[in-house]
C-alpha cells in the first residue's frame, strides 16, 4: 500500500458530508494501520471483494476514533445479504477461505518467539517485520466483512423481526425474544482462558504444591488477555497468582458447569424459540450470519492482542537500532519502516501524528495528515440533545438498574471505576472487562447485537443498551441515572 499526499484532499468533500459511523479506543498509530490496510485494499483484491472502499481513524494521544462512512458499511453488508441468496453458506464459505491466513499468523508469531532479535541483521529484520505484517493484514480480511454486516444489520434484524411479531400479535415480547434470538452461541477466548484457569484453581485445592508450576504454565499461555491497540500489558505469574485468591470459596467446577451451561441454553433457547416462530427465511438467514461473524470478530480480537505483543518486540528492537523511543514507533507506519531503519522519518513528525493526526485508507493508497484545520472539518459533527431527559438505544441484555454515571474515555480511566456505576463508553472492549463486572449497567454510543458490550452484559446478567449514538456526549460523570434495558431507554433522575 502506497501514500498519496493528495488522497485526503482530494476525498475531503466526500468526507464532510458522510455520515459516519464511529468507534473509539485505546490505539496508537502503527497498530490500527494494518485494520485500515485490509478494510481499504487487501480484503478488495481477495476472493470476497466485499470491504469497504474508504475509510478513516483520527488518532491523538494513544486514543482512536475510527470514522466508517456508513453508506461504504451498507454496501458490504449488502454485498453480503446478495450473496447469501445465492449461496446460503456464504458465511461458513468466508470464513473457510481466511482460515489458513489465521493459522499461518500464529506460527509467525511463534517463529518470531524462537528468534534471537539482536542478531539479525537491519535486512533480515525488516524481512521478518514484514512477513508479520503481510500475513496479519490478510488475517484482517475478516474485519471490513464483520464490520460492514454487524455494524448495519442490527437495526435491519431488529425492524424484521418486530414486523414479524407484530402480526403474530406478539410484539408486548419483541425486547424478550429479540435478546434469545441474538445471545452469544459460542464460548468466547476470554471464557476459554477463565475455564482454563478455573480448571487450574481446582488441581490446586487438591494438590497445592502444584501452584507454581500450574501458574506458571497459564501465564505463558495467556499473559496477552489484557492488551489493546497501544500497550502490550505482559501479565507475569504474580498477576495470576493473586488471581487465585479470587477462587478461594469457590466450587471451581460448579463455575465452569455454568458457564458452559449458560451457551447451551442460549442454543437450546434459540433453536425453540425459532421453531415456535417460523421465521421466513430472509430472518433465519440474518441471524445464522450474525452466530458466524460473532465468533469470527472474536478470533479477530484475540488476533489483535497476539499481534500487539509480537510487533512490540519487533518495534523494540527497532528502538534500540535507531535514534527514536518505542513511542514514536508506534507513530511510525508500517510501509515506512525502512525508512525508521535508516533514520529517514522526522522525529518532529512523529510527535506530531502523537498529538494528533487523521489517516484514510483506499483501495490501494493511504494518506496522512496532521493539519487541525483539515482533521477538524472532517471530523466535527454536531451532538443532538437529549429529549425529555431520555435516550434511547438497542436494549442487548435485559434488567433495570440505576446508579451514577462514570465515562470511560480510555482504558486509563478503568482505575477509577467503582462498584455500582454506570459505565458509559463510545463502546467497550476485552480490557474494560474490570470495570464491566463492577458495573450496575453499561451504556455505549455504538455496538449491536454482535457488539462486545452486547456479549459480555448478557454473560455478567447486566443491564445493557447500545447504540443510543450520544450517551457519552449527553451523559456527565455523577449524573444518576435509570438504565430501563427491557424498553431501551436511559432516564436521567439527576443531573450532578
């Protein structure tokens, strides 16, 4: 993928009359770029040229909000349902054809573990670099066809599946079903490793000289659970070992029975809820897509903290060849890294991207700039107000329940969450967990049915809404509020 200096200019005009969609998180530069790669050229030229043909992020401060022109979102969700007519395992078919792009990714990951870093030569490095880079970006296929159908189609499904109802005369039970129609059917990498964990506690309540060794067997596994876009969180063995303590007065495999037990019911009550119904089969067909791509967004996420962990080491190897610190690197793009190699990249340029920069991929070409002017014509859209002290979303996990309001803008904020708050974010991801358990509700400007507020809420029993588009606009830390998730509404009771 090459830059072109004039791309973002010339799309300027396109840019300010989108309407986007967006999501926010923790990210530095470097990493996001390969998700905008795949979404703007390598998922274009694969077998499934369904991804969206332009996009943005405008990241500042380790933060990233990714603009999604929703009309692009449409097209690929479209491209999706079009072919899903003629071909009813279109999403089984997708799925199979980036399967060997994910298995080649890891066992890159392990060759780079088995590789001494230091003795490589500028050549080899950039080489193994690189190969990283190749077969993670095509891993990231997945992204723009996830994306572009779960982003769009909730409120297709949503709108369906109410119609149908209301004929049936039984739309008093839409928010009911709607959340058995659309509960997580498979057990997620985050429930594997606790299932793995809790496995663990029980072989050392019975045998405690087993600690050490066990405890330290799982953090090699899994010491990557706990990173994102911009820090690789390493957790050692002391992390786990105080974890330990959390299964002390716990029936380790009464927990895992749940937890298993809590996906079958979720498959049992699917399936007879839709054999009572009958769905047509434009509805069923929405919804075996929607089971697919939500366990596929989830190997993408796992993917994520893998590839942040091994480009980590790399970036640090190149830290210590060159003049810049691992905080520029990760400001540095991937297509320049040669250049970093050779000093060639502007430390003032870094710094710059750091505090704020707007970067879009297209087919083929990205560009890149740190002009405030220009990132704020693009990305300043006005806040609606809130009606009647309300607003509305997608309800995803039923439950009523009120407390104070607490934004979380960024991971950094998750120390000061506390019990019982209402977490409010543009949207959540796996290292919000912490706070999420602590939550009464959680609240989200963006996400669906497919979204990780959605599946974490209902795995907690959480009261959850997505979707409501402003709540982190229109909510303030401390004001007290209702989050009624059995009609989707948020009431503001006072403000602070």
């Amino acid at each position: 993928m090459k830059r072109d200096n004039n791309l973002i200019k010339s799309k300027l005009s396109i840019l300010k009359k989108s309407l986007f969609y967006m999501q926010r998180f923790d990210a530095c530069l470097h990493f996001i770029f390969f998700v905008g790669h795949a979404h703007g050229s390598d998922t274009n030229n694969s077998r499934y040229p369904f991804g969206q043909r332009i996009t943005g992020s405008r990241v500042s401060n380790n933060k990233a909000d990714w603009f999604h022109v929703l009309s692009e979102l449409e097209y690929t969700a479209n491209k999706i349902i079009n072919a899903s007519k003629k071909n009813k395992k279109i999403a089984e078919d997708m799925i199979k054809e980036f399967l060997p792009y994910e298995k080649k990714f890891y066992e890159v990951c392990r060759s780079i573990n088995k590789t001494n870093l230091k003795s490589l030569s500028n050549k080899k490095l950039v080489s193994l670099y690189n190969s990283l880079a190749e077969i993670y970006v095509k891993k990231l296929n997945s992204s723009p066809l996830i994306d572009g159908f779960a982003l769009t189609t909730d409120i297709i499904i949503s709108e369906k599946i109410e119609r149908f109802l209301e004929k049936k005369g039984l739309l008093n039970r839409f928010v009911k079903y709607f959340e058995i129609l659309t509960s997580p059917v498979f057990i997620s990498f985050l429930q594997e490793e606790e299932i793995a964990f809790l496995k663990i506690a029980g072989k050392i309540k019975n045998n405690p000289s087993l600690k050490d060794k066990l405890v330290e067997k799982h953090q090699k596994e899994f010491f990557w659970i706990q990173n994102n876009y911009v820090k690789d969180n390493i957790l050692d063995k002391s992390f786990f070992l105080n974890r330990l303590k959390k299964y002390d007065d716990k029936d380790v495999n009464k927990t895992i029975k749940e937890i298993k037990q809590n996906i079958n019911n979720n498959i049992l009550n699917k399936r007879r809820l839709m054999s009572e119904l009958k769905f047509g089969e434009n509805i069923q067909m929405l919804l075996h897509i929607t089971d697919l791509f939500n366990q596929w967004q989830d190997e993408r996420k796992k993917g994520t903290f893998f590839a942040t962990h091994y480009f980590s080491k790399l970036l640090k190897e190149f830290e210590r060849r060159t003049k810049y610190n691992i905080n520029q690197l990760k400001y540095a793009l991937p297509p320049e890294i040669e250049d970093i190699l050779n000093e060639k990249i502007s430390s003032n340029e870094l710094d710059k991207r750091f505090k704020d920069c707007f970067i879009i991929w297209t087919k083929e070409r990205f560009d890149i700039v740190t002009d405030k002017r220009i990132i704020e014509d693009i990305c300043s859209k006005e806040v609606n107000k809130v009606l009647d002290n309300e607003i509305r979303g997608i309800s995803v996990s039923l439950g009523i329940a009120k407390g104070k309001v607490k934004v979380l803008d960024t991971v950094e904020d998750l120390s000061k969450f506390n019990e019982g708050e209402v977490l409010v974010a543009v949207m959540t991801r796996p290292d919000y967990v912490p706070a999420m358990e602590k939550a009464s509700a959680i609240i989200t400007d963006e996400g669906g049915i497919t979204s990780h507020a959605a599946i974490i809420s209902r795995e907690l029993r959480k009261p959850c809404i997505v979707g409501t588009k402003t709540g982190t606009k229109l909510l303030k830390n401390g004001d007290l509020v209702e989050v009624d998730a059995n009609h989707g509404v948020v009431k503001i009771l006072k403000r602070k």
